[in-house]
C-alpha cells in the first residue's frame, strides 16, 4: 500500500481560498498512491484561534467541495485533514472529512480531546463523541486528531473496532516535537498497529510548527519521516504485518483492564 503524507506549510499572508486550491492541486499530483493524508486545520492554522469563527464553514462547504474534487480526479482514498466546522446549531467543531476515490464522502470524524487548558479551541469547539474507522480495501483506518494522540484509551478504542492503520492529523508545534516523536511511536507499539502522522509546516499565529510527519510500524520502527519544512511524505507499506505482527506476539490477547473479566 502507497500513502503520501502532505506537510504543507500554512502561511498567514497566504488566503485561505488559495491554500485550498493549492491543497488541491498537491492531492492531485499524487495520483498513484492510495492513501492521501493532510494534517489538522490546514486551512486557517491550528493555532489561529482568532479566526476560527470568520472562517468556520457547513459540513458541505468549499473545503468538502475541493476535497471531494481532488480525491475524485486523483483517484485516491483522501483523508483530507481538519478544517473548522459550524454545525447548523452554530456550535463549531475540529472536523475530519474522508473521500473515497470516486469522491464520495465515506466519514466524517470530529476531534474528541480539544486542546488549550480553558482556552483557544477547548473553549471555542465542541468536543467530538463518536470514534470513527474506515474501511479500505488493503485495511481499516482509525481517525485521531493532534491532541488526541496523548489519550491512548481512544486508539485503544479504535483498534477495538478494527482498526489496523491509526491515522493522525495535526498541528503541532516545534517546541513539543520530542513527544510528537515518541507517542507516535507508543501508539503504534501498543496497539500494534501502523501509526501514519502528518503534522503542519510553517508558523502560524506566531508558533512554529514541528513538521516531521512519522510513519511508524506495529513493531515501532520508523519506516519514513520528514523535516521540518513543506514536503510530501510518500512510503509503502505491508498491512499484512499488522495481523502477522498480533499473532507472532498476540499482547492485545493478554489484556485484562478495560475489559469484562470472569468472575
């Protein structure tokens, strides 16, 4: 299997319309691969809190409208990263869109775990509720957004419903980079499963992002990771070694808390 993770760069005196059109094209040119991955809020910046509410738009918006588009021309299953959302109640949510190749919408994830300690987007969003995965030919993704990479019980939880390729979107920034490395990594030792993160280039609302999107797998190694500037991450990989993996070393097998234990 084929996936290209695209760190694009989100540059504030770039408009928004006209990142979407880039993001677009970007997706195109990688036709060929199978999976298409674009980090979180690309659109606006993670960070750039103070216009999330000017730049909020419906589920069915532009950036539905360009994502599907993109998927369609270039073939691929596309998860198209995060942009903000206003639901119809006005409530604005972190949301996840992926497109089948034909263009149509296969799910729709909203971020569970917001991020700002009583401000910025904890405040701002509301908290997502559903643990999402996705069916794919070659194997079954499971749908994580930046913050939610520190709360292993969701993964946990996703893997539970099948999961076998932990997909994480984010915008995080450079100064934590070392933990961006190492939960990664801890999310696909525990779970023995692929982890593939794709993390924002540039700065935005004056953080500097920490790049380096990872792809990781269900032994821990690191198959592929970029710098710190814009670039398209592009690595294959076997899905058959997940289940090769949990049978040659079945610890998902031993667990005992979190689960229903004979009395």
């Amino acid at each position: 299997m084929r996936a290209s993770l695209i760190q694009i760069a989100v540059d504030p005196d770039e408009s928004v319309e006209a990142r979407r059109q880039r993001a677009a094209s970007l997706v195109v040119a990688q036709r060929g691969s199978d999976l298409v991955v674009l980090p979180e809020l690309w659109p606006v910046g993670a960070f750039a809190y103070t216009v999330f509410e000017e730049e909020a738009e419906p589920l069915q918006g532009p950036t539905h409208e360009v994502m599907a588009k993109a998927a369609a021309e270039a073939g691929v299953w596309l998860h198209a990263g995060s942009f903000v959302e206003r639901a119809p109640d006005g409530t604005l949510y972190n949301t996840t869109f992926v497109f089948a190749p034909d263009g149509g919408r296969s799910a729709v994830y909203r971020k569970i775990h917001r991020f700002g300690f009583d401000k910025g987007e904890a405040v701002m969003m509301g908290a997502g509720e559903e643990l999402v995965t996705v069916a794919l030919p070659q194997t079954t993704l499971g749908l994580a957004t930046c913050y939610d990479l520190r709360f292993p019980e969701q993964f946990r939880g996703l893997v539970d419903a099948g999961a076998e390729t932990l997909v994480v979107a984010a915008g995080w920034p450079e100064r934590r980079r070392a933990h961006w490395t190492l939960l990664a990594q801890a999310r696909a030792v525990e779970n023995q499963a692929y982890v593939l993160a794709v993390g924002t280039a540039g700065t935005h609302a004056d953080i500097p992002q920490a790049g380096h999107s990872i792809v990781v797998d269900p032994w821990g190694e690191v198959l592929a990771e970029a710098g710190s500037d814009e670039e398209i991450l592009t690595v294959e990989f076997d899905p058959a070694k997940v289940g090769a993996t949990r049978e040659q070393f079945p610890a998902l097998k031993d667990r005992r808390l979190g689960l229903a234990l004979p009395s």
